[in-house]
C-alpha cells in the first residue's frame, strides 16, 4: 500500500493559526481562537476543485422543472446523479433516499422515529423557459474566477453545497445531537409538490434552511395571490388574437394584439409598433422591460403598453374597452394603488402586483396576475376590491394564495445562522423578509439562507438566476459553504 500524502496541514505561527494547501502551496492565517473554523476552512480550501467538478457534472445532467407531472422519473434521475457523484470520489453520504420519484435525500445517519433532526433543502432541477448559456442548457465556463451555466446559483451549485455539507460532517467524525438531511426536491418554482409529498409522508426537521435567496438570512416571505381577470366572449369585437409573458410571476418584455382594423386608425404610443397582419389586420407589438414579480420596480409591463394604445386609439368595441379598462387598472401601477388593494405593515415591503401572461381563445381573453402581500391585508379583501373594478366587464377567476411567513429574527436557530454569517464574512448584517417564495414557508420552523449576494456587481460576461449566462463567483460559492458547515455544527447546540 502506497504512503498516504495528506493534502493540508494545520499549524500555528506567531500565535495565528494557518492551512498549507500541498496541491497549491497556499497558506491561509485564520484566527487561533477557533479550531473548528480552522478544519472547517481546510476542508473547503482542499475541496474547491472537487465542488467545480461536481457541479458541472450536475450541470450536464439537464433536467428541468416539470410544473404538473408528478413522479415523472425523478427517483432514477436522482439515484444516477448520486451515483455519478459517488463516482467522482465524493463519499457524502451514510444514508440515501429517495421518495416515489418526488423528492430525495442524504444524511449523516438514520434517523430513529421520534428523534429530532435538521435538514437542508435544495431544487436539483433548473427552471422552464430560460434564455441558455451560448445555445447550451447546462455547461460550466470559468471566466476571472465566475461558474457560468444554467443552475450554478439557482438552485444546483447550491445542491452541492449541501451534499459537501454533509462529507464534512462524516468525514470529521463530529458528535451530531441532531442529525442531518440534505432534501433535493425537482418542483420548487412552479408547485412545490415534492415537499407537500414530503411533508404528508415523512417526519418534518426541527429546523431547517435553504439555500435558494441571498444572504445572510431571510426569516421571512410575503403572502401570495394569484388569478386572472377574464374578458366576456367578446361580439363582433375588433381584438382576434392577444398574447404576452411566459409566466405569471414575471413582467413580461414582449406581448402582441391582432385587431382587424389597418395601421392608419391606431394612435403611435411609446413602446409600441405596428405590423401589417392578413386581410387588412395589424399587429400591435409592445416592447417592455421584464423582471420578477417580487421585484418589478424598474419594469415596462408590455402588455400595458398595449392596453394603453388600444384605449388612446378609441377603435374597440364598447365591450373590449370596458374590458381594456380593467386591465389599464391593473396594469396602472406596481402597489395596487389603483385596484384599492394597496398595504404596508412595516415588517415587509410594501403589497406589489404585476400582470403576468395574457391569451386569447375563442374570443375571451386571460390576463394573469401576481400579487405579494404584507401581514396587514389578506385575499379576502383583495378578492372584494378587484372584483369591484371588473363590475360586469370581466370576471375574476382562479383564484389561489398563500399566506405570509415569518419566523422571529430573535429565535435561537436564526440568531445561530446570521451569527455565523456575520463571523464568516466580517460583516454586521441582520436577518430580512422578501417578496418571493422558497421551499421555507412549507416547514414549521425555516428559512432561506444564502447563498446569493445582491451586493455583487454582475460582470458582462454573466447573468443572473433564471437569465441567460447564469453566473456565480466561485469565492463566495465555496464560502458559502464554509458558511453552511458552521451554522450546521453550531445548530448542534441550541434546543430546538
């Protein structure tokens, strides 16, 4: 047998304590104070290069998120992402699992009935309908220290992250009072199912966080809202196609109506052009700005933009405008001023709504929207108000929500992870709520923590989650992850 070469040593100079990457001859001091720090940064220094390949093999493995169909393969798609990492010399796991073809997981041990555990929770899967990486779905390019490819921040680098987690839990042969599990779900940005199927089958963690937000810690999300405002069949109406958006929680950039009458009629609006369409028609396109629904400050609805054309030229039918003059009301601005439906609590940022998508089929039209709402309103009374703006012009139908989600910023396990960021990274940063949702808000005790900066200026080589050219910097990646391992073993000590 061969002479065992460790990769790294710990030693100690000048009273601070350091790390000796054989590989890379690379000394990092680190504070003597914390011996843990000290292994926990070892590892993570001595393991970069495996978490690069890792990730891209989970890149290369394209799978995206299927909104409806449920059990569809996941449990093989999951056991050969598993097994492949196992190949790479990842040894993770002690445990492995996976659930009717829903969800799957790790974990540092079995867990006995009635024992409390932790968990962590991560979308192995990338979302529909994204721009990709140079024609590619899933690829990694490295570019002044940048992971780029389709998943590498939301959500599949992150899934890594929390299988490494777990390696460094088995590997340092550290006491666990509650065990852990890595969850890697496939349906968190349309439905969420694989956690519902979860939480209806299996014992819920006494705590537990995902990283699938920014950082340091969000300890809360805003309500939800949806439906569609829904025209009459429209009579001899002059609208015969209308359709805009990919989603209902995005602001769509691009929408087109066909009317049946010529170019000559219609009123030149900002953001608006016309086409020529058969028999006579024209093609309305409206040319917006997109962006997510949580988050539309800065947006060009398009839809709007046509709305308004269509109402300034007087061309529609009495029916159609009455109908188009519901949605100039939705569409008027992003706080539900014009609706009624406006709300500010103090604890979150205020109410925003968007129109989202829009169709026509056998002459009714479907505009969705997406609402996020503080503590201070609830969909009973937005349900009261908007259908006081459709009077007998449209019809709200439906309709779903959610309530908001909190967990006091005072609790022992979220004062364990902003402690632990702040201890990480050097900064003062306290916990924040956001308008969007995660797998957090269907545990009893959860957040989202990580792994994102918004403070991180984008280079142009890159993009942002779900946009093309999706990037993160490697750095703050494997920092993370020192950050995830901390906050893991320092969980270990507080009741839960």
């Amino acid at each position: 047998m061969g002479l065992l070469v460790p990769t790294f040593f710990c030693f100690s100079v000048f009273g601070r304590c350091g790390i000796l990457n054989v590989a890379r001859l690379v000394v990092i001091l680190l504070n003597v104070g914390d011996a843990v720090l000290v292994f926990v940064s070892a590892f993570v220094e001595t393991t970069g290069d495996l978490i690069v390949r890792a990730v891209a093999l989970l890149l290369a493995v394209s799978r995206v998120e299927v909104a409806l169909v449920l059990g569809a393969g996941l449990g093989l798609w999951l056991s050969v992402v598993l097994v492949a990492l196992l190949e790479l010399g990842v040894s993770v796991v002690l445990v492995t699992f996976w659930a009717a073809g829903f969800i799957g997981w790790g974990a540092s041990c079995r867990v006995g009935v009635g024992r409390l555990f932790l968990a962590r929770v991560a979308r192995a899967v990338v979302v529909p309908g994204v721009v990709v990486l140079a024609g590619f779905p899933c690829l990694v390019r490295l570019g002044d220290v940048w992971l780029l490819g389709r998943g590498v921040a939301d959500d599949k680098g992150p899934s890594i992250l929390c299988l490494y987690a777990l390696k460094y839990l088995k590997d340092s042969g550290a006491a666990l009072k509650y065990p852990v599990r890595a969850l890697l779900g496939a349906n968190e940005e349309t439905n969420m199912h694989d956690v519902d199927y979860y939480a209806e089958h299996y014992p819920m963690p006494a705590f537990c966080f995902t990283p699938d937000a920014e950082f340091p810690v969000c300890n809360g999300e805003k309500g939800g809202f949806n439906g569609e405002l829904v025209s009459p069949k429209f009579e001899n109406g002059i609208i015969t196609a209308f359709e805009g958006g990919v989603a209902h929680n995005a602001v769509p950039d691009r929408a087109s109506c066909t009317v049946q009458v010529g170019a000559g009629a219609l009123v030149q609006t900002e953001g608006v052009t016309f086409e020529a369409g058969e028999g006579g028609a024209t093609v309305i396109r409206g040319w917006g700005k997109s962006g997510h629904a949580a988050m539309p400050e800065g947006t060009v609805n398009a839809i709007s933009l046509i709305v308004n054309c269509l109402l300034k030229s007087g061309v529609c039918t009495p029916q159609e405008e009455a109908y188009l003059n519901v949605l100039h009301t939705l569409h008027a601005d992003t706080d539900g001023s014009a609706l009624g439906i406006a709300a500010d609590d103090g604890l979150f940022d205020p109410l925003t709504i968007i129109g989202g998508t829009i169709e026509m089929a056998d002459g009714v039209i479907r505009q969705s929207f997406d609402c996020r709402y503080p503590t201070n309103t609830d969909p009973e009374k937005m349900t009261a108000a908007i259908r006081k703006v459709c009077g007998g012009a449209a019809t709200l139908e439906n309709v779903s929500s959610r309530v908001p989600f909190y967990i006091d910023a005072d609790s022992p396990a979220i004062q364990t992870l902003i402690n632990t960021y702040n201890d990480v990274t050097g900064e003062g940063k306290k916990p924040f709520t956001m308008g969007g949702g995660t797998y957090a808000r269907h545990f009893p005790y959860a957040v989202s923590f990580g792994p994102e900066h918004t403070d991180i200026e984008i280079p142009s080589f890159a993009g942002p989650m779900h946009g093309a050219n999706e990037g993160t910097p490697f750095e703050k990646l494997v920092e993370a992850l020192k950050i995830y391992i901390l906050a893991l073993l320092r969980l270990q000590e507080i009741e839960l």
